[in-house]
C-alpha cells in the first residue's frame, strides 16, 4: 500500500522536482537565491577556489539561480544575479542551450528555462541511488555520534520492513534486523510512516474498534488511539514509542523524504530505557532528525 502521492505537472516543474527537490510557484520575477555562490568583484574578479574551473563554476551558479527562479529568466537576470559580464553569460548560456541543459523560451525577450538534460541526470542519479546502501552509511554516521543502535526502515503494508541497521557499539541487542518485518504501530519508524498516510488508508490498515495486536503492555492496540497518537507525530515531526516491542528498549524515528518531499522511509535511534534522561532524549532528537535529513538529502530532497 502507498500512503505517498508523487508531484505530477509539466515537464519543467517536473525538471525542478527532479534536479531540486523542490518545485517554485512560476512569476515574471526573480528571487534571489539562498544558495552561496562565488560572485565576481568588479575590482578584484572572480573568487577563485582551490582545485574549482571557473567556468564551471559559473555554468552550475547559472543553473542553480534557473532551478531556484521563479520562472525563466533573461541573460540581464544572470549577469545582475550572478555579477558576471555580458559576454561571459552569453557564452556560458549559449553552451548551456547547446548541450541541452538549458532551453531557450519564446516571447518578445529571450529567456532560458531548465533543459531536458537536466531531467536525464536527474533520472539518472536517481536510477543508481540504493536506499538500502544510503540507509546503512546515513545509518552509520548517526550511530557514530550517538553510540546507539540506529535503523531505517520502509513501509510494506502494515508492516515495516529494515533495510539498514547499525548496533550499539555498547553491545544491546534488538529485535529487528535488516531485512525483518515488524508491525509498524509498534515501532518509532512504523509511527513516523503511518503518519505519512491518509485517513482513508489508515482506515483500510486500522479499521476502529478492530484490536491491534500487542508484545508488551506499553503496547498501542486501540485503532483510535493509535489515531491520536499519528495526529501529534505529524505536528511534531518525529515518533516516540517507549517500550512498545521490547520491554526494556525505547526509540525516537524522523522521517525521510525523497526528491518529490514525500516520506519514503524513517530513521529511528533505540536506546534502553535504563540509559535514558531527559537531557540524552534532546540529544538523540537532534541526531535522528539530522541524520534523516542527511539521507533526505542523498535522495534528492532539497528541503
């Protein structure tokens, strides 16, 4: 079952989602990027960085101030954004225009607009991306910091299944293991999933009044309770479960979105209740959170 829906529109829009993450409302206006870019000065010339072509440098500025505008743009727009010269612009715009990567737009003024080179890149990076290999090494970083055992895991109907896991240096054992299935409203990862879905799925997964079953007493089996429960993850952003699956073991889950924004998997840090305060609870929010946005990030999310 898919409790996600995808961006659907034009194929310029569906460049910015693709190439971006993110796709702009079209105007007749620029917006300044929030990006830094290396701009030229008009006494000292181009900030130059070690081992950086300048040029290119130049092309990928031109393209992201494209990506990030809120339609397309002129070749003043560039050089007044960018502070490159008239001629510099036109020749890396002209370039651009030949290898695809931008398109010229019709109209009384010439305007350039994102090109479907773009849109063959982004396919392919997102061809060769391994959820479960970015889960494992977005996985190990966190642990690295938190010294607990972090996963990653994806919804399979009411289920969640692990793709990635790294154990606690510190030698606790969990039920889960890459691979394995749990029931998702038992699990931190399983919440922050769910809290993905619609009412309508939910209800199809969870009718009310329907027991769910349980593994220990801390465990949610009232379907409307469990309703409550997803309504404040969503709010919040991030799943709590204490001791819903393993008596002794709590977690803390952040969502991972792809390209479009959509949640396709969850990241959660088990820890045993008997190591947990409230100032290390702080803590491990914070690496949960950044570190599903890390692998948000390898996935293409640009929020």
């Amino acid at each position: 079952m898919t409790c996600v829906t995808r961006q659907q529109g034009k194929m310029q829009n569906g460049l910015r989602a693709v190439v971006g993450g993110t796709t702009l409302a079209r105007g007749n206006h620029m917006t300044r990027s929030t990006r830094q870019r290396p701009l030229n000065d008009a006494a000292t010339g181009p900030v130059k960085r070690p081992g950086h072509v300048p040029a290119v440098t130049r092309a990928c500025d031109i393209l992201e101030l494209v990506l990030e505008a809120h339609g397309p743009v002129t070749a003043t727009d560039v050089a007044s954004e960018l502070g490159l010269p008239r001629t510099t612009v036109h020749e890396l715009l002209t370039t651009l225009v030949a290898r695809s990567y931008l398109t010229v737009v019709d109209g009384a003024q010439r305007r350039f607009d994102l090109g479907p080179a773009l849109l063959r890149l982004g396919y392919g990076y997102q061809a060769r991306l391994d959820l479960g290999h970015e889960g494992q090494e977005a996985a190990r970083r966190v642990a690295a910091q938190c010294e607990e055992t972090v996963h990653v895991a994806t919804l399979d109907g009411m289920d969640v299944l692990y793709v990635a896991k790294i154990d606690s240096t510190r030698g606790v054992r969990t039920v889960s293991a890459v691979g394995r299935r749990l029931p998702a409203h038992l699990t931190a990862v399983g919440k922050m999933l769910l809290a993905s879905c619609t009412d309508e799925e939910l209800d199809a997964m969870f009718p009310l009044g329907t027991p769910l079953p349980g593994r220990t007493e801390n465990s949610i089996t009232d379907p409307a309770h469990l309703r409550c429960v997803l309504r404040e993850i969503r709010a919040e952003g991030l799943a709590h479960v204490d001791r819903e699956v393993d008596p002794e073991v709590g977690c803390v889950a952040a969502p991972v979105r792809d390209h479009t924004g959509a949640v396709v998997a969850a990241m959660s840090i088990s820890v045993p209740v008997s190591r947990r305060t409230a100032e290390l609870e702080k803590q491990w929010e914070q690496q949960v959170r950044a570190g599903a946005q890390d692998l948000s990030h390898r996935l293409g999310f640009s929020g």
